[in-house]
C-alpha cells in the first residue's frame, strides 16, 4: 500500500501519466470471505420485549421492517438511531444542492487520461462484479462511469484488510487511507483511480460521510471478530455494506415522477446493502470460522442453545436449523424493504440494483435447499440461473407496477 506523501500531486494535472497508468493498471484484488461479504440500506423496527429483543406473538421473533422513519421511534436501537443520522445528513445534501447534472467538476488538464482512469474502473468492475457491470451498462454513460469509480474506491478499500497485504495493515495505513479520501474529495487524488472517484464526487451530491464510515468498517474487521448483539451487527453491515447503497444513489437518481421522499429512497438504498451483507455472513459461516471470526448475534446464539463451540464443530443441528431460519426470516424482511425503494431510482439504473435484490435472495435459497449446511457447502447461484435472472431484473427494472409480477422462486 502507497503511503500517502507530500508529494502527492492532482491527478491528470502535474502527475507522471505514466505513472498513474501503471499505478491503477497494477492493481488486483483477490477476494476473500470478508470482501465478498462486502458486495457491494431502512429501519428494522420491530415490537420489543423486556430484553431488548424483537418479539411477536407467542413469543416468536418479529422482524417486521417498515419505510417509515425510525426518528419517532421510542424502539430505535442506537445504531439504527446513528445510520439514520447519516441518511438524514445524505438526504439534506440532495434536496439543498437541487439536480444532480448542474454541479461544476473538478479542473481536469488532461480529459484522456481521466477518461482512461474511468475505463480501468470499468474493467476492474467487470472482472470481479460481472453481473453487476452488465446491468450498470444500461445505465447513462456519465452515471455508469461514476458508478464504476465508486465500486473501486470500495473494492480497494476493502482489500486493505482482506487483500494479500491484509497481514501488514495496522491502523495507521488506514488512517492515511483516510487522508486520501479527504483530500481527493477536494480535489487532490493520489492516483489515476482516485482521480475517477474525485470526478465523480465533484459532479454528484455525494457526502463524504459514508466513504469515512466504510473505513471504520475496516477498522472494526482489524479489532473485532466478535458481536454480541444484533445492534452491533447492524452498525458493522452499515459501514461495511449499507454505506455503499448511500454512495450510490446520489448518482443513480431518483426518477423525476417518484412522489417519495429523498430520505426514503436513501434508507431502501441503506436496506439493500444491509441484506446483502447479512446474506454473506451467512453464506460465509464456515468459512468464517476456520478464520476465528463469528458475525453472528452472540446473544441470539445463546437463545437458540448455541455457542461459539457450535460453530466452530461445524454440525447442522436442529437447533442450527431453527437459529439458521430466524437469521433468513430478517435478511429477507431487509431485501422486502429495498424492494419498495427500487422503482423510485430513475429507470436507467434499476437493472444492476433489481439483479442484486435477485441474485442474493437466491443465496438465501440456497442456504435452505442445502438443509442450512453453510459450514461444509457453500450456497451459491449457479451461471444459468445467473443468467435468467437478468433478464427478469431487467423485466421488473421497466415495469410500472412491479408488485403484480411473480416472484422469483
């Protein structure tokens, strides 16, 4: 990882062109457990019992999630409370700065090679997203470049802590990660894939406050391998996951005839990223544990008869079983959330979001059909079912009315 120097000059302006070309041409990302959880938001309000705990009748578990705010909740869990301060600030910016296509860019000296940062953005999002890039190409050439650059600010960042160089990260190269952010959201990127990111921020109403707390995300994975509630699990998926969904709606759009409000289409971007990121914990059980770390709710463990130890002896009990449907029953009631938000981005960039919402609820499915044995077979969307859910992304992305069309099984 490149520290970042004094010497750190604009790019496309005083920069070697060479230099940033091999720079970003020389950078991969093999992915790990941790960064493919991270694939890249809103409220679970649920009733509560004595405990804390979300309860229904009888006693039995109700994650209930509604798109009414979470302000006027007397529920509201602390993290939940600090997410939504962030969507609120993210939903303010929007409103207060009007549409998105009149803000000025950044100085550019040297348009080509700023267009050919946006196309090694391209080409990083295609290698290791392929799904996700195909439906982005539907999108606006301006918005698909800008979604591009964000993802490899993202996938980058993520590879800090679950790259080949994870071993040698300590938190003050995150803190210097940090200062990059800072300074290519004021026009100072370090690299030619950081002046794509500085382009984009400049031109949309895109806060700075979700990228920060990605970073904090990564801090956490540096620390911390336990959770012992389920409010502390959402914080992580917010920083890890569900802050991407806040990244990327200021540049998707809300649809011009959409009566729904700003903050509303954030917190379905927010539910989004949570699910997803709730659906690769999952997915990533056993393997997870062959590296020490449980994301699971520790004390919702215990309620089901479950420890630690179970975990890591990595046997399907009934008990596993009835604890593995409490955990899909919240990450589906997360995915139903998004899915009201989706049809309220501008239409030219529902595709890539619809094929997520598809695609990881069939990991959901497939966690089931393998009798909940997510520590010795990994669930998976095979390529054929990969490739009849785009066109049925695709189908509801343009659908004016998409609750009268058939779930997917």
């Amino acid at each position: 990882m490149r520290a970042v120097s004094s010497s750190s000059c604009h790019c496309c302006c005083s920069v070697d062109a060479g230099e940033l070309r091999e720079a970003a041409k020389s950078w991969t990302a093999p992915a790990g457990a941790a960064a493919r959880r991270r694939a890249k938001g809103l409220r679970l309000r649920a009733s509560v019992g004595v405990d804390g705990s979300p309860v229904g009748a009888n006693n039995v578990p109700d994650y209930r999630v509604f798109s009414t705010m979470i302000a006027d909740s007397p529920a509201a869990l602390p993290s939940q409370q600090k997410v939504y301060d962030v969507v609120l600030k993210q939903a303010a910016l929007v409103e207060k700065l009007g549409k998105l296509e009149k803000f000025p860019a950044i100085p550019v000296t040297n348009r080509d090679l700023l267009e050919e940062a946006y196309t090694r953005c391209g080409e990083i999002c295609a290698e290791y997203a392929k799904t996700f890039y195909l439906g982005t190409l539907l999108m606006t050439p301006e918005r698909r470049k800008a979604i591009w650059a964000i993802y490899v600010w993202c996938r980058r960042t993520d590879e800090l802590v679950d790259g080949p160089n994870a071993a040698h990260i300590t938190p003050t190269a995150l803190d210097r990660w940090e200062q990059r952010l800072e300074d290519l959201f004021v026009g100072r990127p370090f690299d030619m894939l950081d002046g794509a990111l500085a382009d984009t921020v400049s031109k949309y109403p895109v806060d700075i406050q979700p990228f920060r707390d990605m970073i904090e995300g990564m801090r956490l994975d540096l620390v911390k391998s336990r959770y012992k509630n389920f409010d502390e699990l959402y914080l992580y998926c917010y920083y890890v996951a569900g802050t991407v969904g806040l990244m990327s709606v200021p540049v998707m759009g809300i649809a011009p005839e959409s009566n729904a409000s700003v903050e509303s289409v954030y917190n379905a971007g927010l539910a989004l990223g949570i699910a997803n990121q709730l659906t690769n914990i999952l997915r990533d059980v056993g393997e997870d544990a062959g590296r020490g770390r449980v994301y699971l709710p520790q004390d919702e463990l215990a309620k089901f008869g479950l420890s630690d130890e179970d975990i890591f002896a990595g046997k399907v009990t009934n008990k596993w079983r009835a604890f593995m449907k409490d955990q899909i029953t919240r990450a589906r009631m997360f995915f139903k959330e998004a899915e009201l938000g989706v049809m309220e981005l501008d239409k030219d960039s529902r595709w890539p979001v619809w094929a997520s919402l598809l695609l990881y609820q069939q990991i959901l499915d497939s966690i089931e059909a393998n009798d909940y044995d997510n520590f010795k077979r990994r669930a998976y969307v095979g390529k054929w079912k990969k490739l009849v859910s785009l066109p049925s992304a695709y189908v509801r992305a343009i659908s004016p009315d998409v609750s009268r069309l058939v779930p997917m099984s």
